[in-house]
C-alpha cells in the first residue's frame, strides 16, 4: 500500500506550491517503515511555503524563522509538525489508519466510506484520463461495476442511456435520479436538454457518488428504483487564488462506411437483372458514380474551453467558465455550449453557520442537422449527379427525383444532400439550476444540526424547424409547414432536515430526520405555420398545439446510522413519499430500508492477517418507488380533452366541430416499488496491492406500471397503465484494482469491473399465466410493428421472431419462416396449421439486455509521464440488424421503379436470389438477429506534466488521446452499441473516432 | 446573542417546515382544453362536440392528429376503423388483392387467419369498441337528471336527439362487432368502470339491436327524419338502411331468414325521396359530398383533406391504387391535361384479380397482355425521354402515346373504373400484375384533378372524398334480392327489376325481365366494387370459404386475456 500511496504523493506533490523565501533553513530526510518516502510534503504552516521530498525522501526548505511550524504531510500517513529549530533529521512518519476513511457522499449527507453499509461507488472526476468530453456521462463509462452507460450515437447534443443494475420498469422511467449538489434533476428539460447530465460541465465536477442498492437509495424513495448518481462539483478551497486553463480541441472523422454499391456496379446489375428499372439508371443518359456516405461526412472539430478561479478565505469561491464546440461529421449539425458555475460556500457564527450558494447557468445552441441523411447516402441511386447538371433547366440545385411534370416524386427517396442543406433544426436551450443550503449546528447543542435546502432546476429552450422554401422537399410536404416550438420546465425543491449525531465512545449514532418538497412543471408549445417568405406571419398559422401540466411530490424521511466499535454499522432508512400522480387514497407509499456491515479487519482475531489490509461485510436490504410514468401527468383522473386542432373537426350537418372526448384513465393506480437484497464483501489485500468489491444483487420490482390490455367496454383505450406486473432482477458486481508495478519511477496498475445480470420478468397479467404479452420494440419494415414481447420468463425485449428456414446449404430463403404453430400432436409437438402466421413467432430468448457487461482499464506512470487505456464491453446481447435487411433483397427495384425511382443495393447484405416482396413474417425473421456482443478500446491517452512551479505557473499538463480507437465484434452492422433500447439498429448517426490534444495549465 | 440566533434560526426552520403542505398534492389538469369529467359539458354545443367524436370514428384515429392513433396499436394510419373495416370484407374475397408483405393482409388475403390478434382485427375490433363506449359513456352523461343538475334543461330536445343519434352509431357498431366476430363482448353505460362485460351471442345481439333500431325509427323517437339534420349526420333512414341489411343477412346470424322485413324498409328508405346520382364515377370523386353529388346516399363518412383528415378510408383506396405508370396513362384518358397526376401519390398496393373481373363484370375489347405490355413500355420510354430532353422545345416534340386502359370502356360496364399495365395473373412478386382500380382518382366533378405538391401550401397528400355507408342502390340490390329469395331464387317482380334496371341503366347494361340472386349480386360486385360489401354476399351466396368457422373472424386474444373467462373464443380458433 505504502508504495502506491507513495506514488500517490509524487503526483500530488507535483501541484504543490514550490518556492521558498529566505530566513532559517531545514533539511532532513523523510522516512517510513520501509523506506524514504518520495513526494512528502513539507510546508510551513500558515503560508504557501513548501517543498516535496526527493528521490531519497530528501528535502530542504528556507522558512522565515526557527520558530515556524512545519508540517509534513503525505497521503496514507498521519501528519507531524515540529517547530523548524526541532525538526528531527530523519522523520518517520506511521501509516494513517484512518486513511480509508475517505468521506462520501450520500442522499442528505456524507458518510466515512468505513462506515458505509449500502452499495455505493464513487468516481472522483480528477482520477479520470480523458480525452474530448462534452457530457459527464461518458466519464463513468465502464468504470463502475453495475453501472451501464450506453454513449450517445455520434448526433451531437445526444443523450446516452444510463441504467443502474438493469432495468427495473417496463413503461415507468429506468432513467437513475440525478442529484446535483442537492437538487434533483429533471430528465425531461424539453428539446435540446434532454440529457439532465449535460446540464453540467464536465470540468466542474469533483466526484460522482452511484447509489446502487436500496439502502443507499431509500432514502431518495420514490425517484430511487433506477438507483441515484449524485454529482458533487468544485468548490473553493485552499488559501490563495488558483486559475485553472482547460482545454483541448479534437478532431472527429467517421471511420466506418457500409459497403454499398458503386454506380458502375450497380447500373451493371440494375441491367442484367431488372431491365424494367434501367430506364431510371443515370440522368440524361450520363451514369455517373456518386459515393453518397463520401457525400455527406466530413472531418468534425470537438473543441473546449475551460476557465476557472476558486479560493478560500472567509467566503470560499469558486467560479468557472466553459465552452465547448461539437461538430457533426455529418456535414450540418454541432451543438455550442457555455456553462457558467458559480459557487459560494462561506462558514459565519464560529463555523456554526455553513452556506453553501450553488448557482449554473447553461446555455446551448444546436444545429440537429437531419439525420435521414445517413439513411438516404445508402438508399441514394449512385448513378446521380449530386446536384443537376449544367444546361439543366434546374441546374445545380440538388438532384432528387422529379415526375415527368416537375413535382417531387414523393415516394422516392431524398438526395441525403437535400436532408442537409435544405431542412433548417435549430435550437436554444437556457437552463439554471441552483440551491442555498444552509447548515446550521445549534448554539450550545453542537450535536444537533439543522440542514434547510431550496433548490431549482429550470429550462427553457425554443426552436424552429422548416424546409428551405422551393426545396423538394418543401414541395413534397402535405402541407409544407414551419413549426415554432418552447419548452419550459420548472422544477422546485425544497429540502430540510435535522440530524443528531453523538459519540458515546464505544458506539456512534447518527439519526436524521427530514421533510421535502418537489413541484414539477412543464409548458410546451408547439405552433405550426405554411412554410412561406417571411415566415412566422399570423395569417399563415396552421394549427398548434400546447400543454401545461405539473406535479409534486411530498416526503418525510429518516435515518439512523449506529456504528458499535467500529465493527458492526448498522443503518435504518424510512422514508415515506406522496405523489400527486396517484388519486388521494393510493397517494403515499412507504420506502423502508436497513443494513449491516461488519468490519471484519477491525475485529481481534484479523488485526495480525497482514495479507488483509480490509475486509467488510454488507447486508442490505430495501424498498423504492417509481411514479414515473412519463407523459400522463394525471393518470387517476377521468379527463374530458376538446380537440383543438383544425385537421381534425368533423361535419355535423353543415358546420364542423371540434370533438369532446373523455380519455382512459386508472383510478386504481398506486406506486411501483422495487424491493432490494445487497451482500457485499469489499477487500484489500497485501497492503491495498489488490483491492475490489463483489456484491450480488436481487431487484424485485412488483405493482409494474404497466401499459395493459383494458377489458374493452369498461375504459376509453385498449391499454390503460396500471400496477401490472412483477420483474426480478439479479446480478453479481465484481470489482478489482490491481497495482503491478510500483516504485520510485513506475507505476503500472490494472483495474475492471464486471457485472453479470439476469433480468426477467415474472408476472405480466393478474388473470392469467397464458396472457400473450405486450407489443413493445420498433419496427423492423416501412410501417409501424413490433419486435419484441414483454412476456412472463422472459428478459424485457426479449425478441419475438419467426424461424427462418434454410436451405441444404444453409443459404435462408425469402419468405420461408417456419409453420410452428398450431394444435399439438400426443407427445406435445407442434403440428403445423399449414400457413404461416403472427402464431408462428416465438420468443428467440434473446434480447437486447446483456447478460454480462465490463470495463478494463490500466494505466501507467513514468515520471512525469503518464499513459492509459480504457475499454469496456457487453457479452450476450443481440440485435436486429434493420439496416442489413433493409439491403438484403432486391425486390424494392421491382416496386420502387413502378414508384418512378431506385435505390441502391449493398453488396455484403444482398441475397441475390431474393427477389420477391418481403413479408412480414420474413422482415421479423429471426435471420436478422444478430450477436451484439463487443469489446470497445473507449481510448488511448498520453500525457506529460511539466512542473513549472513558478509563482505565476504551477505546471502544464500536455495530453493526447485517440476515443473510439476500434470495436471487437461479429456483429454485421456498423456498431453493435446500439443506442437504442429495443435493439433494432436502423441507421443511428454513426460514433466517430476522435483525436485530441488536451493542455492543462494551473496557475 | 448567541441563544437569540439559535431561537430565529430554529423558528425560521420550523417555520418553513410547516408552510409547505400536504395539499398542494391535489392537482387538477392546467390546459384550458382540458376538463374533468364532472364539468365537460357546459353548454348546447358541448354536447355536439361529445356526439361529433362518436360520429366521426369510423375515421377518426384520435381527436387531434391523423398520425397519432388514441388506442394502442402499431400503425396510427392502418388502425383507422373503415381502413381495416374494408380489409376484412373485401380483402378476403378476390376483389381486393394488396401487393404490400404486411402479414395481416397476407393473413386475411389468403385465408390463413387464426386466432392471433392482427391489425385489421385489433383496428376493427378495438374501435367498434370503443365507439360503443363513447356512445354509452355519452348516455351517461346526458341523463335527464344531469341535465336538470347542470341546469341544461332548455335544451333537452336537442339532447334527445344527440342521444338517439349516438344509440345509432352503438348499433352501427355493435353491428359491425355482430357481422365481423359473431359473439363481441356486450356493454352497456353501467360497464364504464363497472363490472366486465358479458359475452352476447350473434342471436341475441341481433334481438337487441333489432329492437334498439326500431325504437330508433318508431315515430316517437327523437332520431332525426330526413331533412331535419342535414348531411353527412345519420337521421331515421340511416337507422332503417341498417335494419334492412340486417334482415338481409338475418339467416346468417340468427338461422332465421328475414326477407320480408328487408325488402319492408329497404323500401322505405327507397321512398323517402333519394336519387340515383347521374355519373356513377362523381360518387367517389372529393366533392361527392357536396350538394352536386350527394343525392343518393343515405349516410356516409366524411373526410377532408384539410379539416377531417385520415390516413385511411379514401386516401388509401386512392393513393393505394396508384403507381406513375397508372397516372400517366389514366390523366391523359381522363381528359387531365395540366397535370399528369390523378392520384395524391402512388403506394401501389390495392390490385384487382383479373379471375374476378371475368367472373363478374361485362367487360369487353380487352388488349391482350402481351400488346398491352408493348404499349406501356412505348409509354413509360416516351415519358422517360420527355423528362430527359435537353431543352423544352425538345421535349415538346416527343410524343406521348395515349394508351387508354387496357379495354374498350364504351362497350363494357360503365362502372369498371379499371385499368391495366400489361401483366396478368395478379402476383404479389410483380407490383404492375393485376386489374388496377381508379374508382377513387383524385379528381373532383367538374373534371379537374388534385394538385399535387405544395406549392399553395395544401394538405394534399389526403383525400377529401366522403365514403358512403349506405347509399340508394344497396336499398335496390336488398329489395330486390329479398325478392328473389321468396321466389325460389329467381325475381320477376317489376320494381325488383326496375331497381336493377336503373342501376345497369346507369352503367349502359341491358337487363333481361328476370334476375336470379346471382345476377343480382353479380351486378352488385360490379356497383360495389372495393366498398366493404363482398364478404356479405359472398356468405349469403355460401361461397365464401369452404371452413364456415372463417365466416366470422375470431375474437381478438388479447381482450379475451384481458377479461379473465368473460369471454371465449370463436368456434375453429
């Protein structure tokens, strides 16, 4: 352990304060029980005046007299400090036994990570190497176990998908509550803020707390099924001002393409195969060889700025300023983002009274570009000129497919050109988020403190979408429409608690007692004109729509924490939660949770197992809400809606009307609550040279808010939501670090994390066991369908398929999916009906939900250089490969060119004997199913620290990286990372591979 | 001091602690739209809003957005009630083939449904439905005594009426339910919320909606006469359209035939002063509700490109039937000279087996396949090289042929608004095979086609040709029908004949003196063509499917899970 503390120290030594003013001298040697200790800091007290210990733990430093104190400190050891006149010439510092009591951070306060009891991991953001960044969700990547952050696709401004242990709900929100210095944040912050995590910058962040089991997350109730992610930012500290540089630009280049045909391909085959269909080949007579995918990518730039001042003193403060810049490598789209943070954190009564003051601003700007483009560069016939040619009566305008009288073929495809250049999607999005804590320990009963929190998290974004006026596609549009749109969401926390704390010496007891309160609110406006010059006039209004609708939640909570010798921590969570969604009767729910751990190390019988430097049990146990159903703000309530759009008024004898029609609704409706096991052993081993964690859990989630069949004739829906359902999911966490080399000038560790999982739902129907299961998943055709069931045994999207039948080569053929079902025969086999039908398809007992998932990382350390390399992965789930299908056969030659226009063919996907239309039942055949297995290398990163140490310049970090260096996978499609949760890959905005370089100057 | 800050800080945390409550958690809907139940109504026309929605879902998907279906289910377009209503009664007869791969159309197509819920069965199924609960729910809602508690009593007459016309569109439903699924589930007001409903059997359901009709049009009832709404709303004759189709079909649902009271109203409604429409091809044109063309039906369905807009009924007949090689021969044929188009777009779906049109239409001068595949293909190269031409003079100069439509219309029935492009045999593998239908050419009466594009900005990808459920000449094909079947089959009656006769008169046929119930229904396929009426005769001709489990589609699985043993299964799924 010594020696990764000691390699710990060098780094952090590194960004102490090196210069010394004159007066008395000292010098002396630094030692432990082993050895010199490098990087130990020696400073005079009082003063910025300090100096590290060299190779040979040596060190000199002037002070201003013999009567300064001296205090030499280095992390993992207690500190000592001598008057200058008296420091020993060798000092031997002992090892901190208090050095794993690392505080974290929990919901309403903090705990000593000794003391912990629930499943809590933390990431400080500082331990991370990292290239290009521009949302905090991709620093916890693959770093914790049980944590699964799927990225974003490559569109900027997108959101990626988190998931805590799984999945818990099936139509409620599985989206973790994230808390942010206090507040809890909103996930739908309307378009453009979509991602709640990006309402932060990156660079702000100090730590991130994951609350995985229920009694860490109980406490939060009912947002916490999902578990919890608390994000702490900077503050100030320390006590001169420091200015902090960020920054780093990156390159972004799209490094995958499909292997479409090229035009002199394609027309051959087009010839020789569908001669109906030549006449379309080329434009007057020219064939020409247009690579679309080349059309439409170009090189992105990724770059950011960051600013920040933070000190201590009387008020602490810290204020920083970012900016970051995201391109597109398709060729429209980036997203532009400056985040302004500001916080305050005074002490005032005899450090009796703490404020903290948070406040951020962002403001964001994105350009979405139009991501059919990508769809429509391999659909594009590339036999097209990309704009018509001279002498053309439309010449260089964008080339598409017209009729014979000039007007857009609409059920042509688009020249992904046309998605670009001519679809204007733009956005701005303000949003603040901020609280005043206020922490106030009684006058006279210092174990009682009093913690009031007023809290906001508000957005407003606006935004425009329309053709360009005389495009095709404003001309194909029924009608061609402008559409304005706002959002503003308005979330309002207010927060209070008391906690006692005492020490009896032989026990510890922390008790906590609270009170929350929680209004949502959400504005939407949505108005569509005709698309005409100018736009936006009052006279071209075409129809609108609004909504407006809140919500509140309404808490009491409280915690005891009781710690007996160090050795037994126990913790009891009630919290007791009401939310307006649910009638008055069903209104409240109860969260319980507890927990045990057991520090085996601090028992007699371990204190001479040297090879065991810590050994905890935990035991937990607990339940959380959900009422997150989305959308549907009153779901009890019976609600009458007038129609308000002029499309849809119907004539009832000579004047039209508007409707008046009641809405389906659940009077029953109550919590969705998940109940959780934990058992936790966490380890150190040979001086922390090894040290990890492995848990299993057991997630039971009943009374699923579910979207079922409502008995028709009782309920204005076939589907109602209603408490319907049971899932359970269990999994083992598995956690290691591992230190290789350490010494005086390296240091190689090696980390991971593994989490295997099984997710099942076990009860879907309060009626009956043979209950068919719900729809759910996308399409896999033109028109709308399903590809998945939600059936009882199996995982959620579990894909629900046809068989394929193959020939004696094993080459599928089109439209032969097995005839399975029917009536069966005595020993219980299947006898086919004789027809192939939606009763044919089965539950392939695959889905898109992994059953093991991993991150690996290592880094490694010389001097003042230092090098990493990150990777995770996923093992067992599968896709559906929409994209391979959808080039799979040629039939669309036949139908299209009927249509007046072709499209292009893939030459890895093509079946050429496939040439009939493609059936249903053969566009959800389980041929496209696919395993989406993977290994990702995230990034590779270098970086060289110069220690300026000068009064103006502390150091400068120079770094380079390369993210999304290469993907192991069998997978046929672009990536097997699919960002969508159903699994059907349709042409996502492909992740580009990104090259930066990243300076870092303290000052 | 000390003591003095403890005490205002304590307070103001108490304080505070105490102001927050409990009852802000009792939230009530904030958009101005939006109403609770107990205050919807609030004045006359409230309650017209509340029957315009029971009225228009036949095509309605929801009450705000044609592409946003209010019921669960796959496809917003596909779940609209007619859409999928026509599917089931024409589709699985061989005057409708469609060359989309979706598995439910293969499924009725080919006769291989089962009891596994499809689209045209959830849309159907799941909207007959629910029309019968908007309906009881708006009986519930405009009792007498909620009435006389809103203090809405000064219209209580007109509220009647309301109430009538929405117990029609319950039957209307619950016909739908009796013809297509046999046993439905059966709720009424006290269902809403209430106990779950009762399986009814196709006999009694027939009692009951026997009986419900002729309350209806008794003379007491506050259902409208003719004249007194004015169209599209349903009024009394609507109500005895329906009883006389019902009596038409009475053997198939109930065992019993019930020919006379057929042709009993079939005639009263025949009486009441409607009109055979001149030009057959204006009742399906986007202005055949107007005034000009509207005399001969009796209750229809509207739709509107902008106000009452659906991605089913009339857009699907009509984009669905089109390709570009169809507009191009057709618009010139048509007399369509500005514009090459006569349809919105071109989905190239709906085909018509060439079996059925020599089974059942007097079709003459059929071009042979092969010189009419000739044809089109001059046809398709001119127009390619004419879009190509270097300069418009040039392309001035190339020469369109004018191909007409495949066979020689002047001699041939008068209502087969067909074409062809050269293939035979219908095959879904080749999407130009087949009959094609322009019956519903996006064209309006004074001979002018939709524009398609949007340059003035109009909706015009949809239809705004209204679709008739009940018009005059099905009263004719009733009567007469019914007739024939009193007289062993064959009628000689001169006002059976005479209805015949009109309608082949229209249609430029001769009509012999007698009509057996073949030719009757044989000229009917003809009139009838892709209007939802094939499935009907061809069960009461008993030729429909060899399997008479398929002569009524199964209940959908998912309400008969849902209801826990209220329901079962049809016989044979």
């Amino acid at each position: 352990m010594k020696r990764i503390l000691t390699a710990l120290a060098v780094l952090l030594a590194a960004c102490v304060t090196v210069f010394a003013q004159g007066g008395y001298q000292v010098k002396g040697v630094v030692v432990d029980a082993v050895g010199p200790i490098i990087g130990a800091t020696v400073i005079e007290q009082g003063t910025n005046n300090g100096v590290s210990t060299g190779l040979d733990g040596d060190y000199l430093i002037k002070v201003s007299s013999a009567d300064a104190m001296i205090e030499i400190t280095c992390i993992g050891y207690a500190p000592q400090t001598f008057k200058a006149s008296e420091v020993p010439a060798t000092v031997l510092l002992s090892e901190d036994t208090h050095f794993l009591d690392e505080v974290v951070v929990i919901g309403y306060g903090t705990v000593k990570k000794s003391d912990m009891t629930g499943s809590v991991a933390t990431v400080k953001a500082d331990e991370i190497n990292r290239g290009a960044v521009s949302s905090p969700d991709q620093l916890l990547m693959g770093k914790v176990a049980g944590l699964l952050v799927t990225p974003a696709s490559g569109q900027p401004g997108a959101s990626s998908t988190i998931r805590i242990r799984g999945a818990a709900s099936l139509n409620a929100s599985n989206d973790p509550l994230i808390v942010i210095d206090g507040v809890p944040i909103t996930g739908d912050g309307g378009a453009g803020m979509g991602n709640p995590l990006a309402s932060v910058n990156p660079n702000d962040i100090e730590s991130y707390s994951v609350l995985k089991d229920a009694s860490a997350t109980a406490i939060y109730g009912s947002r916490a099924s999902n578990g919890v992610i608390i994000i702490t930012t900077k503050k100030g500290v320390g006590n001169r001002i420091k200015v902090n540089y960020n920054g780093s630009v990156s390159v972004k280049q799209n490094y995958q393409f499909f292997n479409m045909m090229n035009g002199t391909e394609y027309a051959a085959y087009v010839k020789e195969n569908y001669p109906m269909a030549a006449d379309l080949l080329g434009y007057k007579g020219t064939e020409y060889n247009t690579n679309w995918q080349k059309e439409i990518y170009r090189l992105g730039v990724n770059t950011d700025h960051n600013v920040s001042v933070l000190g201590g003193g009387v008020v602490p403060f810290r204020v920083s300023l970012g900016y970051n810049l995201d391109q597109a490598t398709v060729k429209v789209g980036d997203n532009q983002r400056a985040n302004l943070d500001v916080s305050l954190s005074p002490k005032l009564l005899d450090d009796h009274l703490n404020i903290a003051l948070n406040a951020k601003g962002i403001y964001q700007k994105t350009n979405w570009g139009n991501p059919g483009a990508i769809g429509n560069a391999l659909s594009f016939d590339p036999t097209k000129p990309t704009r018509f040619p001279e002498g053309d009566a439309m010449a260089g305008t964008i080339w598409n497919w017209y009729g014979s009288t000039g007007d857009p073929n609409t059920m042509a495809s688009v020249n992904p050109l046309s998605n670009l250049y001519e679809w204007t999607d733009v956005n701005s999005a303000l949003r603040s988020i901020g609280n005043l804590v206020l922490d106030y320990k009684i006058h006279g009963f210092e174990d009682l403190r009093l913690n009031a929190n007023i809290g906001y998290d508000v957005a407003k974004t606006s935004g425009e979408k329309y053709n360009q006026l005389g495009s095709r596609s404003a001309k194909a549009a029924s009608p061609d429409k402008a559409t304005k749109y706002s959002n503003f969401n308005s979330n309002v926390v207010f927060e209070m608690y008391g906690d006692y704390s005492h020490d009896f010496g032989w026990s510890n007891l922390d008790a906590m007692l609270g009170y929350s309160w929680q209004h949502n609110y959400v504005e939407y406006n949505n108005i569509d004109y005709l698309n005409k010059d100018p736009r936006w006039q009052e006279e071209d209004y075409y129809n609108g729509k609004n909504d407006k609708k809140e919500y509140y939640l309404v808490s009491f909570f409280g915690r005891v924490n009781f710690n007996v010798l160090e050795k037994y921590l126990f913790t009891v969570t009630v919290r007791e939660d009401a939310s307006s969604r649910f009638s008055p009767k069903n209104r409240w729910g109860l969260f319980p949770s507890a927990a045990f751990a057991w520090n085996i190390k601090n028992e007699d019988f371990m204190k001479n197992v040297n090879v065991i430097s810590q050994l905890k049990l935990r035991l937990g146990w607990g339940r959380t809400g959900q009422q997150d159903i989305g959308d549907n703000y009153y779901p009890y309530l019976a609600k009458y809606s007038f129609s308000t759009s002029p499309n849809m008024m119907y004539d009832m004898g000579g004047q039209r009307y508007n409707t008046l029609s009641p809405e389906a609704y659940n009077p029953n409706l109550k919590w969705e609550t998940t109940e959780t096991f934990n058992v936790g052993v966490d380890f150190g081993i040979k001086g922390e040279m090894l040290t990890g964690s492995i848990e299993a859990y057991y997630r039971h989630t009943f009374d699923l808010l579910n979207n079922v069949s409502a008995p028709l004739g009782t309920n204005f829906s076939n589907r109602v939501i209603a408490n319907v359902g049971d899932m359970v999911n269990k999994g083992i966490e598995i956690n290691l670090n591992y230190n290789i080399i350490e010494s005086r000038d390296w240091h190689w560790s090696i980390g991971g994390n593994a989490t295997f999982q099984d997710i099942k739902i076990t009860k879907l129907s309060n009626f009956d066991d043979t209950y068919p299961g719900v729809h759910v998943g996308d399409s896999m055709g033109s028109n709308e369908g399903y590809s998945s069931l939600y059936k009882k045994g199996y995982a959620p999207y579990t894909y629900y398929l046809y068989h394929q039948v193959y020939d004696t080569e094993g080459k599928p053929i089109m439209n032969m999916l097995a005839d399975v079902a029917g009536a069966t025969d005595a020993d219980g086999n299947p006898i086919p009906d004789g027809a192939v039908t939606e009763s044919d398809r089965y539950l392939t007992g695959k889905s898109p939900n992994p059953w093991m998932y991993y991150g690996i990382n290592t880094h490694v350390r010389y001097k003042n250089w230092d090098f990493s390399i990150n990777g995770h992965g996923s093992v067992g789930n599968y896709a559906l490969n929409k994209v391979r299908k959808g080039y799979s056969y040629s039939y669309g030659l036949v139908d299209s060119s009927a249509k007046g226009y072709i499209n292009n063919l893939n030459k890895s996907f093509l079946y050429p004997d496939w040439t009939d239309v493609m059936s249903t039942a053969q566009e959800y055949s389980d041929l496209w199913l696919e395993n989406a297995s993977f290994f990702k290398i995230d990034d590779i990163n270098l970086g060289y620290t110069f220690n300026i140490g000068k009064k103006w310049m502390e150091s400068i970090r120079v770094a380079a990286s390369v993210q999304n260096v290469c993907t192991f996978t069998a997978y046929t499609g672009l990536d097997p990372e699919l960002p969508s949760v159903t699994g059907v890959d349709s042409n996502f905005v492909p992740r580009p591979r990104l090259y930066t370089i990243r300076l870092n100057i303290n000052f | 001091m000390k003591k003095n800050i403890t005490k205002y800080i304590v307070s103001a945390f108490a304080l505070v602690a105490l102001v927050s409550c409990v009852k802000d958690l009792n939230t009530l809907p904030l958009n101005d739209y939006d109403t609770t139940s107990e205050v919807a109504y609030i004045d006359e026309e409230s309650y017209l809003r509340g029957l315009a929605y029971i009225n228009a879902y036949y095509n309605f998907v929801s009450r705000d957005d044609a592409g946003n279906a209010d019921i669960s289910i796959d496809d917003a377009g596909q779940s609209e009630l007619l859409r999928q209503w026509l599917n089931m009664n024409d589709l699985c007869t061989k005057s409708l083939d469609i060359g989309w791969g979706d598995s439910y159309i293969s499924d009725i197509e080919s006769h291989t449904w089962t009891n596994a819920d499809n689209n045209a069965f959830i849309a159907v199924y799941t909207r007959c439905m629910k029309g019968i609960t908007l309906a009881n729910e708006f009986l519930l809602q405009t009792t007498d005594d909620k009435l006389e508690l809103r203090g809405h009593t000064a219209f209580k007459d007109k509220v009647a009426q309301f109430r009538a016309e929405a117990r029609f569109h319950r039957c209307m439903f619950y016909y739908i339910m009796m013809d297509e699924f046999g046993r439905p589930p059966f709720a009424l007001e006290e269902h809403i919320g209430g106990e779950l409903p009762k399986q009814i059997e196709r006999a009694d359901l027939f009692i009951w909606l026997e009986t419900e009709l002729l309350d209806l049009v008794s003379d007491e009832s506050a259902m409208p006469a003719k004249g007194e709404v004015a169209y599209p709303r349903p009024n009394k004759d609507a109500a005895k359209a329906l009883l006389a189709r019902m009596y038409l079909n009475a053997e198939v649902y109930t065992g019993t035939p019930r020919w006379e009271d057929a042709k009993k109203y079939a005639k009263q409604v025949i009486d009441n002063g409607y009109s055979l429409h001149p030009k057959y091809q204006e009742l399906f044109m986007h202005d055949n509700g107007q005034t000009c063309c509207n005399d001969e039906f009796i209750f229809a369905i509207e739709y509107d490109h902008y106000s009452a807009q659906s991605w089913g009924g009339t857009t699907t007949l009509s984009s669905g039937a089109f390709d570009d090689v169809m507009n191009n021969m057709l618009a010139p044929y048509l007399g369509i000279k500005d514009v090459a188009y006569v349809s919105m777009e071109v989905w190239n779906g709906y085909h018509l087996n060439p079996e059925y049109v020599e089974e059942n239409f007097e079709i003459n001068g059929v071009t042979d396949w092969a010189t009419r595949k000739k044809e089109v293909d001059d046809m398709k190269a001119a127009v390619q090289k004419k879009s190509e031409a270097a300069t418009p003079e040039e392309a001035e100069k190339i020469v369109i042929p004018e191909i007409g439509i495949g066979f020689d219309a002047s001699i041939s029935d008068k209502r087969l608004l067909l074409c062809n492009e050269g293939e035979g045999e219908y095959k879904a593998s080749i999407s130009t095979s087949g009959w094609r239908v322009w019956k519903w050419a996006a064209m309006t009466s004074d001979g002018s086609a939709v524009k398609r594009g949007g340059d003035d900005n109009t909706d015009w990808k949809l239809s705004s040709a209204d679709f008739a459920i009940f018009r005059l000449p099905e009263m004719y094909y009733i009567y007469a029908e019914a007739d024939a079947r009193l007289h062993n089959d064959v009628t000689t009656d001169a006002t059976a004949v005479g209805y015949i006769k009109a309608l082949r008169d229209r249609a430029g046929l001769s009509t012999p003196s007698s009509l057996s119930v073949e030719a009757i229904l044989k000229d009917k396929a003809a009139e009838y063509l892709w209007e939802g009426q094939r499935r009907q005769d061809e069960i009461r001709l008993g030729i429909f499917d060899s399997d008479k489990n398929r002569w009524v589609y199964p209940l959908l699985e998912s309400d008969i899970a849902a209801y826990n043993g209220n329901l079962t299964q049809n016989a044979g799924y």
